[in-house]
C-alpha cells in the first residue's frame, strides 16, 4: 500500500502566521484571545475572539486575484503557499493532473453574503458585486489553491462544521493510496467573524463571556469553563506519496496513517453525552491506521471549553483506548487559538504533526481546577517533552459529524 507522508507546514493563524510561529507560542502556552477589532462590538453579549492579525493577502498572492477572494480563501492560499515553500515542492507540467487539493471549511464566505444583502437593501441590485457567487462559495478555498499552484488534479471541499479539516487528510490519504495522486495540498480554513454567527453563539451560550479577561477565556477541561472563543485561520499540509518524497529526499515530518470518520445521528448542535460516537471515530482511525490503542502517546483533543463538549470527549476517550487512555498525554490547541470551526482540526492535526516531530506535548492553558468529570491528563498550564510516536487528533462537530486522524513517526 502507498503510503502518505507529510512534507510541508502551512499555517495563518491567531498565535502565528507561520507552522514555526504557531508551533512555538503554541509550546509557549501564549494565548491569541483578544477584543474584537474587526467590527464595532458596542451592545454585543460576547466582544472576545482570538482574531488572525498582521495578515497581508497581498504577501501570498496577486493583490487583484486577493480582492476577488473572501477571507477564507485569502487564508487557504497564504497556508498553502507556506506549505508548499516548507516542502520545496515543485511540480512538471505533466505533474500537476497527478496533484489535488483539499481545502475543508465551515461556513466558507458566508461573512460575504451578509454583507453583500447589507449593499442589496441600502443601495440595490446594481451595487451587488458580479463576483459575489465565485466569492462566497466554500468550494472556493479548494479552488483557489488549485489556481494559485496549478494542481489539476481535484478540488475537494468538504463541509463537517467543526470536524471539517480532519476529513481533508482522510480525502488527502485516500487519494494517495488509490495510486490517484502523489500530491494534495490538504488542510481547512475558517474566516467568519463576524457580529451575526458571534450573536447566535453567544445566544446559544456556546462562546464564552469572560469579556475582561481574553486570555483567560478559553478553558477547557477546567471546572469553570463557560465555553469556546470565537476565532478565524487556516492550516494546510503537503501530503506526498512515499514514493515522490523519497525521490525528491523531501524532509518528512510524520506519517499520515490514517483516520476514521462516524455520526452521532442524535442532535443539531449536543454532542452524544456517553460518547460514543466520537468513540466510533476514534476506533475506526486506529483500525485504519494498523494501530493498538497503546500505540499512541499524544491526542490533539477537540477540547472547545463548553461543559458538554470537554466532558462527551473524555468518556469516548475511554471508550477508545480502555486502560490506556490514563498513559496517554492529551491537550487543547484551542485553549490559545480558540476555535476556528472549519478550520479547527486542521489546526489541531497540525499540533499533532509537530508533536510527533518534536516530540513534545503542547499545554491546556487556563486548566486551573480540572473538572472532576474531565480526569485525563491534559497536560495542563505547560508544555512537557515526552517522545510521541504517534499522534491522534480530533474533530466533532455540529450535527454529529466526528474525525480522528492519526499520525505516526515515519521509519522509511
């Protein structure tokens, strides 16, 4: 079987502009968590969000093409840019049929169709831009990259709400492994601050309201937790076929070993509360990846910060890996990025990939008084060196929609 390598680290997001960046505030425990600055949050509930700032789309791309890319995409380029520097990859043009992208994403532009109806009723149809359908369309993130790199294989762009990224490297492996393949720039992307999905969050009492303490504000796992910070960015990898990164002596950072996907066929938004559907994902990932649950050392925890959420996670977490699931290191990226939804389990399968590579567990900030319900170990308050030999992460979202994707180190 061909096996999937991961060559390349693209990363645009709250705590770093780069993999490097990201990695190392990560390690650092520093949080992204601030006051809004993107719009005016006078009379709103929640003014908290870990925004992406410093961003300049015109340091990635054409500054003409950047104008007719929602957030989203402009991040999804910029990420896969990165990815595709850190991996040195180039491609013939008889390459490029055989290279895909997969670009994953919740809400895609949907920021764009609230402010293009804004323009329809105050200044009419004749103001509304022509390119507001390209703009808004979350297959858009998938295609602009495959435009920005020249791949002419397929565009992939899943939609799982908040386990959507993971489902790229599962599109990503598959690809691969059919012999389809011997590229796919993979990964997810989310840009939706906005006032309008911020008001319905916090009205669902899904974003926490810790206002004057932004930092503080993402806890998960912790006994006070009153739930997720709102934020925006995207991470991207370079998948490459054995084969292709051992031609080309490419640096390998871990291998993608494979993942396993499931619904908890129960609620809109809750998760299943005996946690046994994001078992199902999690079992299903080890089956793929040839792996014993005392394989693993290392989960890149879900971990959003909301009371049913954190709790839902450690019972599957049991479920899965039975006995071993107390030997195991465990941590929420989320704790410092906040959480990304579309973009979230690439973010967190980017934690995983360099947890493995630097074997390193990243902390939980903010686990000040761990909730009794929660009595993993979440690595909490800081980072510790520990080797990971392999690495999970995962991804549940609204709907029930449940990834895990497993990374291990790779002995070639």
């Amino acid at each position: 079987m061909t096996r999937a390598l991961v060559t390349g680290l693209g990363a645009i997001t709250p705590i770093g502009l780069t993999a490097h960046d990201f990695w190392e505030n990560l390690v650092a425990g520093v949080s992204g968590a601030s006051q809004i600055t993107r719009f005016d949050t006078t009379n709103m509930p929640v003014t908290i969000a870990t925004e992406v700032k410093g961003f300049e789309a015109g340091n990635y791309m054409d500054s003409k093409g950047a104008r007719r890319m929602s957030r989203f995409a402009q991040f999804a380029v910029a990420a896969a840019q990165l990815a595709a520097d850190d991996a040195k990859l180039t491609l013939a043009d008889d390459e490029r049929r055989r290279a895909a992208s997969a670009i994953a994403t919740g809400s895609g532009g949907a920021i764009d169709t609230m402010d293009e109806v804004l323009v329809l009723n105050e200044r009419g149809p004749a103001r509304v831009s022509p390119f507001y359908i390209p703009i808004m369309a979350p297959n858009m993130g998938a295609c602009q990259v495959s435009m920005h790199l020249g791949l002419r294989g397929p565009a992939l762009a899943s939609v799982a709400a908040c386990a959507s990224g993971l489902y790229s490297y599962m599109e990503a492996k598959q690809l691969i492994e059919s012999g389809r393949c011997d590229v796919v720039l993979a990964g997810g992307t989310e840009a939706a601050l906005h006032p309008l999905p911020i008001a319905a969050l916090a009205n669902m009492r899904a974003l926490s309201r810790r206002n004057d303490e932004p930092t503080r504000a993402s806890r998960p796992f912790d006994r006070d937790r009153d739930g997720f910070v709102f934020g925006e960015g995207a991470a991207v990898m370079v998948i490459e076929s054995e084969a292709r990164a051992k031609a080309r002596n490419a640096k390998v950072y871990a291998e993608l070993a494979g993942g396993g996907l499931s619904c908890d066929a129960f609620h809109i938004t809750a998760p299943l509360e005996d946690g046994s559907g994001a078992q199902d994902a999690m079992t299903e990932a080890l089956r793929a990846s040839g792996l014993r649950p005392e394989d693993i050392d290392y989960i890149a925890a879900h971990g959003t910060g909301t009371p049913l959420n954190d709790a839902s996670e450690t019972r599957a977490v049991k479920l899965a890996f039975g006995e071993h699931a107390y030997k195991l290191s465990l941590s929420s990226p989320k704790s410092m990025v906040g959480h990304l939804l579309g973009g979230a389990g690439a973010v967190g399968a980017l934690a995983a990939v360099l947890a493995v590579h630097h074997d390193m567990v990243p902390p939980t900030i903010n686990l000040e008084n761990p909730d009794p319900e929660c009595d993993l170990d979440y690595t909490a308050l800081k980072a510790r060196s520990r080797e990971v030999r392999a690495a999970a992460a995962n991804g549940f979202g609204f709907g029930g929609q449940n990834g895990s994707v497993i990374f291990r180190k790779y002995n070639g």
